[in-house]
C-alpha cells in the first residue's frame, strides 16, 4: 500500500510541475525547498543511526565497507549527472 502512495504523490507532483514549468520563481523556491528536503533528510538519518545501538557498536566493522559505499555512491552520482548534463542540457544552452 505504501508503495502506492509514493507513485501516487509522484505523479501528481509531475501533473502539478507540468503546470508550473514556466513560472521561474515557483521554480526556484521548490528548488531551494528540496534541497532543504534532502538536509533535514539526512540529518534525521543520522539521528536514526545514532540511536540504533547495534549500528553504533559494530561501527568499526561495517564503517569501512559503509564509507567505500558512500564514496562510491557519491562519486557515481557526480559522474553520471555529469554525463546527463553533458549529453541533453549543454547543448540546449549553447543555442
């Protein structure tokens, strides 16, 4: 059922972004408010992960494989936004 709700609110989010694409200050307050999303995000994250007593006591077992992960996860996700960029959004501006 939870996994309705998330499609279901995304779509609508799309229908309702579809209609506010043209409006540039919208545009950006709902950028600045995602980024805003995503840091309140992490930070309850983190708030989950410092009370979970068992993640906290084998930190040093998984914090290596957890760290590579994270490096790896970021380091991809530059890489290939990068390649987005590149590919469809460059050359609309070069225009």
């Amino acid at each position: 059922m939870t996994s309705y709700i998330v499609i279901f609110l995304f779509v609508v989010g799309i229908i309702i972004g579809r209609q506010l694409k043209d409006k540039e200050k919208t545009r950006k307050k709902v950028d600045k408010s995602v980024t805003y999303a995503v840091y309140l995000l992490l930070f309850l994250l983190g708030i989950s992960v410092g009370i979970n007593d068992d993640i906290i006591q084998n930190f040093s077992r998984i914090g290596y494989k957890a760290l590579l992960l994270t490096f790896g996860a970021v380091a991809g996700s530059v890489l290939l936004a990068k390649l987005v960029y590149v590919f469809f959004f460059k050359r609309y501006q070069d225009k």
